[in-house]
C-alpha cells in the first residue's frame, strides 16, 4: 500500500489540489469532512473537472476501506466488482495508506507466471479460503505433461515452452467459470474446484481429450496425466485453510503420478487414501 499519502479537505478547490498533484504526483487524495473520511479524489476526477469546483463535488462518488491484512486477490475483486480506482487501507479506524490499481497490478504481477500468464499456487490457496469459508467443498485436479522432460532434451527448450504455453491456453479455454487454474511449477497445473469428485472427472477426461486432440507444434505428440483429490465431503471443512490445501495438492499430486506409471495414455487416478478413491480412467 501506499504510506505516504496527502489528505485534502473537502472544501478545497480542484485547482489547489491540481498544484498539489503536479508538485507530488500523487495518484489519488483521501478527501474528508469534520475529521472524517468521505471519498477518494483520483487524478482521473481533477483532469476531468473544472478548476473551480471543490473536492467533494469532483471526487469519485464509491470508496471502501479494507484493513492491511486484507490479501492482495480480495482487493483486486473489490476494485474490479465497484468498478473503483482506489481502496482505503484504515487498521482500528485510522487510515494507515491507499492501495490503487497501478500498484494492485504490480504486485499481482509478482504472483503471474511469465510464460504461460496463469497464476503462481498461492492464487488457489486464497480462492480454496473463499470457497471453504462460504461452506462449500473443494477438490483438486492436478495435472502434469507426460514425457515433457523427453520433449525437452528432444527438440529443446524452445519447443516445450510452446508445448506449456498451448496446454495452459487448452485448459483455460475447456475449464468451467467456478474452477481456479494455476500453473504450479515446471509442466504441472493445479485446478482448485467446489465440485465433487464425479463431476471433476468428467473435467479431467474433458481436458485430457481436448490436449490429444490438439496439434501442437512439430506434430509432437502431447498427453497428460491427472490426479484428483478432495470432492467427498458434505459437511463443512474446518481448520485451518493452508494446510487442507496443502495435503489435497499433495494428493493430487501424488495420484497424479500414480496415473502416470499405471497406464501409457491419458487417464484419471485418484488415490485410494485419505479423501481419494481407487480408481483409474483411461482414454
């Protein structure tokens, strides 16, 4: 967030605080009223009024306040659903900085996989909080490319990382709007869903299929393996959400190269402990 902010009052005029912005160039303005927060004034809102209005006619009509533990993804929702610019960071009802959407992107930019343009891991473990915290039940689909290391040494770096970038897209386009897709490390995908495990696989058969039916570059053949864990559950899951997460992508993951050795083409495992159930699918 931004810590070094100016406030300005609510009966100061548009032109006063333009030489304010042009001397500091800040981005926004925390406006108030009798000591009280009323608004936000954006350098969108001074370009766009006359010089002799006052703040609180000028400045953005929605603001909300978040508290500074709030997690980088719930602030983005929160700009992206109001449609605002900026968020007040106030903790025990003192305003302690801003967080605007150029700062917003940049940090989530930290969070963004270079190559494919999906989200790190951590984006799944703040969505599994959401959907557990509004009582639903989570599973995981995990996902990695068979023989990838093959295909590396093969044809060479260049190549897989198209392999990785046209996988990913494939996913994306064949995943349902509830679902979360990350790409979690080398050739490996993680899918956060609030489905049960029956409706995940007929998800990872989808995905399966529509990866072995696509011509990648080369003509190189490309197949997938996926493992499922979680869906089973009807009562609420409680605890601590990091380490739910954590044991389900683990055996996910885990199922994931169970597939991988049982069979030679595409198919589901599912592991036979903990929220999993023995059994294997085959394309």
């Amino acid at each position: 967030m931004i810590k070094n902010f100016t406030i300005v009052n609510a009966l100061q005029s548009v032109e006063y605080i333009r030489n304010i912005y042009a001397e500091k160039e800040v981005e926004c303005f925390p406006v108030t009223e009798e000591g009280k927060i009323i608004g936000i004034l954006t350098s969108k809102d001074l370009m766009k009024s006359h010089f002799n209005r006052i703040a609180a006619d000028a400045m953005s009509g929605k603001f909300q306040c978040i508290s500074p533990s709030t997690p980088v993804w719930k602030a983005h929702e929160l700009l992206n659903e109001e449609g605002m610019d900026a968020l007040i960071v106030q903790e025990n009802h003192e305003l302690v900085g801003l967080i605007t959407k150029g700062l917003l992107k940049a940090e989530l930019g930290k969070h963004i996989d270079l190559l494919t343009d999906l989200y790190k891991s951590d984006y799944i473990y703040y969505h599994a909080a959401e959907l557990m915290e509004a009582g639903h039940e989570i599973s995981i689909i995990f996902i990695d490319i068979n023989n990838f290391g093959s295909i590396n040494k093969e044809l060479g770096h260049i190549v897989g990382d198209k392999i990785l970038k046209e996988v990913a897209l494939i996913l994306q386009k064949n995943l349902p709007q509830e679902t979360f897709l990350c790409r979690f490390g080398g050739d490996e995908f993680a899918i956060l869903t609030p489905y049960y495990i029956h409706e995940c696989k007929m998800i990872a058969e989808k995905l399966l299929k529509a990866v072995k039916a696509h011509s990648f570059p080369d003509n190189v053949p490309v197949s997938l393996s996926a493992g499922i864990a979680g869906g089973r559950r009807h009562n609420h899951r409680s605890g601590d959400t990091f380490p739910t997460v954590s044991n389900l992508l683990n055996i996910a993951s885990i199922a994931s190269t169970k597939a991988k050795k049982e069979l030679s083409n595409l198919f589901v495992g599912e592991t036979g402990f903990a929220d999993g159930i023995a059994q294997t699918y085959s394309s």
